[in-house]
C-alpha cells in the first residue's frame, strides 16, 4: 500500500501541479489525481479502523495484557 501511495497517486498529483496551468483539462486531473489520492488514504485508514474494533484484536489485546 506504501508502494500505490508514494510511487504512483503523491507523483500523479505532483506532476498535476508542476504541469498545471489555467486550463480545465489540467485543473480536471489534478482534481481528480486529488480526489484519488483522498479515497485511497480513507480506504486504508477505514481498514485499519475496522481491524481495531475487530473482536479478533479486541481478543488479542486482552491476552497481551494478561501475559
């Protein structure tokens, strides 16, 4: 996921912004390199959220204090 975050969406809105001018198209992608970027950080972070509250961790974390 590190690899998808720092080789490919921070470099496509990075590239976006050095490149952009006032033209829609390129204010067009880099909105949408933004929002890309956006939903892929939320996904991740929701994943770990979800695996948290998970009893599975939950469970685990009671057994790490008990040690």
């Amino acid at each position: 996921s590190r690899t998808i975050l720092e080789q490919y969406l921070k470099r496509a809105v990075d590239l976006s912004e050095l490149n952009s001018c006032n033209e829609e198209k390129n204010m067009a992608r880099q909105c949408q390199a933004n929002f890309q970027l956006a939903h892929y950080a939320d996904t991740l972070f929701r994943g770990c959220e979800e695996r948290l509250c998970s009893s599975e961790w939950q469970a685990a974390m009671r057994l790490r204090r008990h040690k």
